[in-house]
C-alpha cells in the first residue's frame, strides 16, 4: 500500500519509443473510454507570471476508470524563452495516485509522456481525419521543436507516411534540423520552405508552434486536414471556415484558443463538428466538402494512460527507483 517509485526521463524515453503502437492503441482507447464517461477531466489550472506573461506552469489533475483505476495530476511548465538558450522549452513530473486509498504511488519525469501523448493524438486523428490514406498527399509541419519532431515519429508509425513534408519554421536552424531528422532518422522526403503559404497549401497542415495570437488569415481548402496541436495559429474566421473536431468541446472552447475566439466572435458553437472519439466509434463522419480541422486542448486522462503504462513497465523490469519510508506515517496510532 505505502510503495512509491521514481521513474526518470531516459526510462520513460525509451519504454514509450520502443513499441509507439502500443501508445497509439492506448491513446485511441482512452479517448473513446473518455466518450463513454470513464474519466474526470476538470479544467486545468495556469499559473502565470506577471513579468513574463509568456510563460506558464499548468497542472492537469484527472481520473481514468476503465482498466486504469488511477488519479494523478501532471504539473508542466512551458516557458518559450528556453529554446533561445537551446534548452526545451517544456518540463514536466506526473504523480500518479492509488484510486483505493488516494495515496501517491509514482512520480514520473512527464515532459516525454506529455510530447508522447499529445503526438499520439495527432496521429490517431491523422489516421481517422483521412481514411484514404496520405501516399500521393503533403504534409507541413509549421513550428520545428520537440512536439514536431514527436509528431512525425507518431505519423510514420500509425503509417501516415506522405509523399513528401515541408517544414517552416522562423528558426532557420530548427526547421533544418527537423528535415534532416525526417530525412535521416525517418526514411521521409522533407524540405524546408521559408514561405508560410507554401506550407499552408499542403494537404495537411500540422500547427506545433508557441503562437500566442492568430497569424493564419486565409481559409483551408476542402480535402485539406489541419492539426490545430498549439491551438492558437488560426484567426476565427478560419474555424468558423472549416469542420472542428475536438478531443472534448468544453475544454477547448476557453483560454483564447481559436476556436474559442471564433464562439466569441459568433456568440455561438455551430462551428463545433464533433470529438475525435465520435469520428473514431462511427457516431460522427468527416466531411469532404470543407477543410478539417483538429483542435486537441490536451487532456490529462492520456498523461495518465501512459503514466500508467509506463509506470507499470519500469516496475516489472526493475528500471522504477522505490523510495523506501517515502511516508513518514502509515499507521493512524
């Protein structure tokens, strides 16, 4: 009852790169448990600094039920200014708790989980947003950082492989780093363009950037899938263009994401399509008349699937540290 673990990033790291099918699997099935009402997923909570408005500390506390049974919360900081001294610009632990007694059973480094999950995502809604598959199609990549980088691995293992990807990035040195790894590393064909219109012609488009405010103007075309992952790329006017799915409405809909300026700007949600989840159990179809659009706020029920995963793994291969007396007290007299 009273074991606790530490688990450190490079045993993260490599329990979740070694089988990215699993994690794909267990994100799809977390979503559709989500759906069915087998979670608690209050709003996050922004800690926020008055002399550095950029950055930010979030805390995403939750519960899964299902085969799960855990609560947890996952404490991340974004803090922009890092990548100027080549340092991630994301950080973050998950402390996972018993659902029987409600005592702290893991803590695990997160910033892997955290970019594991959310590239995850995107593949899921790859794959479910273009059933047709993407041999014949282009992908870019706006914004060229460690969530890009986990985006592509995550698309070329749902087998979301594109003809060719463009990366933009205003990081010269970024975006070529990002190519040669596609090249390299992946197996892709990648280029980097300097020209953000390049790039948005694409016929998907995946936002991984630190935009605060909307830049994108211009409306998608139809048969065009976009991967709204930094949530704050697109003005209104190019939500309201388009078909918006989500991975939960009422989470997306606040913090001045775009598709919550645009229900600011409508006074209304007609914009709103349907959830990841409906497209994935066929209560939802994805149309072929209008630009599609995926908007992930990020839920903390998928932090906790994988720091489930991940803890369960590292325990029975012995890569968990446990902290021996981590309570002080574990009698009440």
């Amino acid at each position: 009852m009273f074991d606790f673990d530490l688990v450190p990033g490079p045993v993260v790291n490599e329990i979740l790169t070694r089988d990215r099918l699993a994690v794909l699997d267990l994100v799809k099935q977390t979503y559709l448990d989500h759906e069915a009402g087998e979670s608690v997923n209050p709003d996050s909570y922004f800690l926020r600094f008055p002399e550095k408005p950029e950055a930010r500390i979030i805390a995403l506390p939750s519960f899964l039920g299902a085969n799960v049974q855990l609560a947890g919360i996952k404490w991340i900081s974004s803090f922009p200014s890092n990548t100027k001294k080549s340092v991630p610009r994301a950080s973050a632990v998950l402390i996972l708790n018993d659902y029987e007694t409600g005592y702290p059973i893991s803590c695990l480094e997160a910033a892997q989980i955290s970019a594991a999950r959310t590239a995850a995502s995107a593949a899921v809604a790859a794959r479910a947003l273009r059933p047709g598959g993407y041999r014949g199609t282009k992908v870019a990549v706006i914004g060229a950082g460690i969530i890009a980088r986990n985006v592509c691995e995550y698309l070329k293992a749902a087998g979301c492989e594109a003809d060719e990807y463009l990366v933009h990035d205003l990081h010269a040195e970024s975006a070529q780093a990002l190519v040669e790894h596609l090249n390299g590393r992946l197996g892709q064909t990648a280029v980097r363009t300097g020209d953000l219109g390049t790039a948005l012609a694409a016929d998907t488009v995946v936002f991984t950037t630190t935009a605060g405010t909307p830049y994108v103007h211009t409306p998608f075309k139809p048969g065009q899938v976009v991967l709204n992952l930094s949530l704050r790329d697109l003005a209104p006017e190019v939500i309201l263009a388009s078909a918006n799915f989500f991975d939960d409405v009422e989470h997306c809909l606040k913090a001045g994401t775009s598709p919550h300026l645009a229900e600011q700007a409508t006074g209304g949600r007609d914009f709103v399509t349907g959830t990841l989840a409906g497209v994935l159990n066929g209560e939802v179809s994805v149309p072929d008349d209008q630009p599609v659009v995926f908007s992930p706020f990020g839920l903390g029920i998928l932090d906790l699937a994988l720091g489930a995963y991940v803890h369960r793994t590292a325990r029975a291969e012995r890569k968990a540290v446990e902290i021996a007396d981590f309570f002080a007290e574990t009698h009440r007299w």
